[in-house]
C-alpha cells in the first residue's frame, strides 16, 4: 500500500477513495453481527460509496483510468478484509458467552443403583446352600395347572387348592389350564422329569396368589424351593440342612424345631420353625412371646409325587421345603410390613445399599 500511496500523490478520486475507507472503517468498529450486511451493502455493494466512485473513473483521463481504477480495488480489498475479520471477531464473542466453562464449579452428583432387599436375600440364601451342592435351576412363572396343581398329588376340586387360589391365563388351546404359579414345587415335578438322582437343587423365583393383601401377605412374592432325592434320605436329613441353613443366615446359636402339617405332595409334612434370632428364645415382640419363629413348609416327597416322574419310590427318597423370601427378609432386617418391598419407595430401597 505503501509504494502506491506514495506514487498517487497526484491521483484525483485518491483523496475521496482514502475518506470512505477511513469512514468506513471507523463504523466499522462498532457495528454489531445483525448490522453487518448493512454495511457492507453501503459500502461494498452494487450502490455502494466504492461503486460510486469507481463509476466516475470513466469521466477521468485515459492515462489516469488504471491506477485511479487500482486504487478503489486496493480499498475494496481492504474494506472486504476488514469485513471478514469483524465478523470472525464478533461470532467467537458470542459463541464465548454460550460456552463459556468454569472447570471449578462442583459436578452433579450422580445416582447409583443397589441391589433391591430380595434380590440380596435370594443371592445370601443361595449362597448357604451352595456348600451343600444345591444348585439353582430356573422354573416357569406361568404354568400348567398339572405342575403347579395335579403332578403334585392335588387333583381338580380337591379342597387343598383352597390354599393356593390365584391368576388363570387365557389359552385359547385349553382353557383354564394355564395359570400363574402359586408356589415354587411345580419346580420339583419339572426338575425330576429332567433328571435322575441325586438330586439338590434349589428353585428360586416369583410366586403369585389372589391374596387379601396386608402387612404379611402380598399377591406377588418370591419362594425359594428346596428339593434333594437320593438313595436313603430321612426326615433327619432335613432337619440338618435346615438348621445349618438357619445358622447360616441368622447366627450360630440357631435351632430348628420341626411341627406336624400338611402339604398334598409331601408324606409326613411339616413347618419348621427357627429358635427367635432377636430375644434367643426368651419370648420378645417379634415371636409373639413363643421364642420360636416359623420360617418355611417341607416334608419328605410324597410316594406318588416320585411314581408320577417315574422314580421308584422303594430306592429313592427325598425331601423338599418351600421358603418365602420376603419373610426372611423382613426377619433379617427386621422389616415390619412386606409391602414396603415393592413400593418403591427409595427411603425404604436406599437402606439396603
Ligand atoms: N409349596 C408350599 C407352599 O407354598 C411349601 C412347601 C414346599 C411345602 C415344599 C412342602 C414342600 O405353601
């Protein structure tokens, strides 16, 4: 610019060239993004100030036209220049206030997820038996009403069901034979047409019946089964794993005291109870003063039970028991009212984890 400047000190239209670019760039400096076009329209554009001049060039001498005609494109040059750094410096301020970081402001806490009480009790109590060599198998949900009912010696009317009413699922192919499981024993059936003794297995999962809902009952509830067939198994057997079971969970000093029941699919029946873990058997809140705690159903698998899965009854025996999770859950934790499991409420959920 400089070695033009210097020669187009006797350039008419060069002092009138120099005082738009000088105007211009002084608004330059303070006009703002939405401003721009407008400017550049009045400077810059087809009726611009430049275009003005630069159509007057014609009314000048022909030896003056090319460097008068220079002139006004070396300031259109400088003008387009000017633009283009305006603009750049004006978008980076503004994308500056939408981005702007402070790297020291605290973050956001995030949530954690735990593990839900019964998930935690059915993992513990499969966990207990597992040195015994029970192993967990994975029954229907939606069962036949000839596992969860006949197989297991309870035939259609027999007043038993009364004990086990529940939810009965559409099927089109036959009706009224497909329902929600009651209990987890349809496992034991579904175990023994599988496989041939020894068996120890332990089923575990979601149970259903058309409850009256209070603080002890719900309508949807985990049960965990119990099942061992072998040559020679006795009652006494079951008392064994039951009390090493409750000893597992609920302290050393635990005993089992086994009461006479009845169940259509075991032979003898029987509850278990365990020695209060709270007062030890001097009588508190939690046993109703008795010292004894009932934890779960069991007996010695029923004769016909193990004919129907083709066992022979003179060379196999077995026992199973049938436990509620959220019971000893809430015996655990020492939980009040068994709705609260599924409440979900995080209050209640957060204490676990
Ligand atoms: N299934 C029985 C119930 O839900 C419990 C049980 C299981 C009893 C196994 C005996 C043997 O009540």
């Amino acid at each position: 610019m400089r070695a033009s400047s210097i020669s187009t000190e006797d350039l008419p239209l060069q002092d009138e060239i120099d005082a738009v670019v000088t105007t211009a760039l002084d608004q330059l400096k303070d006009v703002q993004l939405d401003a721009l076009d407008d400017w550049r329209r009045s400077y810059l554009g087809r009726g611009g100030r430049l275009n003005a001049l630069l159509r007057s060039i014609g009314s000048l001498p022909a030896a003056e036209r090319p460097r008068a005609g220079q002139a006004a494109n070396a300031a259109r040059k400088k003008l387009g220049t000017a633009l283009k750094q305006r603009e750049a410096a004006l978008s980076a301020e503004g994308e500056g206030d939408v981005e702007q970081i402070d790297v020291t402001i605290p973050g956001y806490r995030t949530n954690v997820g735990g593990l839900h009480p019964i998930t935690r009790t059915l993992r513990d109590i499969a966990r207990a038996f597992a040195p015994l060599g029970f192993r967990v198998v994975d029954t229907p949900e939606v069962e036949w009403d000839e596992y969860n009912f006949e197989k297991l010696n309870i035939p259609p009317d027999h007043p038993a069901r009364d004990m086990w009413d529940t939810f009965f699922v559409k099927n089109e192919a036959r009706p009224g034979a497909m329902l929600l499981r009651t209990h987890t024993s349809p496992a034991q059936i579904r175990v023994m047409e599988q496989i041939r003794p020894p068996v120890r297995v332990l089923a575990m999962g979601r149970c259903y019946r058309y409850e009256d809902v209070d603080a002890t009952h719900e309508s949807i509830f985990y049960q965990i089964e119990g099942l061992a067939i072998d040559s020679g198994i006795t009652m006494s057997d079951l008392r064994g794993v039951l009390e090493y079971f409750a000893r597992t969970m609920f302290g050393r000093d635990r005993k089992i005291r086994i009461r006479g029941s009845f169940f259509p699919f075991t032979e003898p029946s029987c509850e278990a109870e365990m020695s209060c873990h709270v007062c030890g058997g001097e009588g508190c809140r939690v046993c109703s003063g008795t010292g004894w705690i009932e934890i779960l159903g069991a007996g010695m698998v029923h004769p016909d039970v193990l004919r129907g899965v083709g066992y022979d009854p003179d060379r196999y025996s077995g026992f199973a028991f049938g436990m509620g999770a959220e019971r000893i859950a809430m015996l655990r934790y020492g939980i009040d009212d068994i709705r609260n499991f599924y409440r979900n409420d995080l209050r209640f959920l957060r204490q676990f984890n």
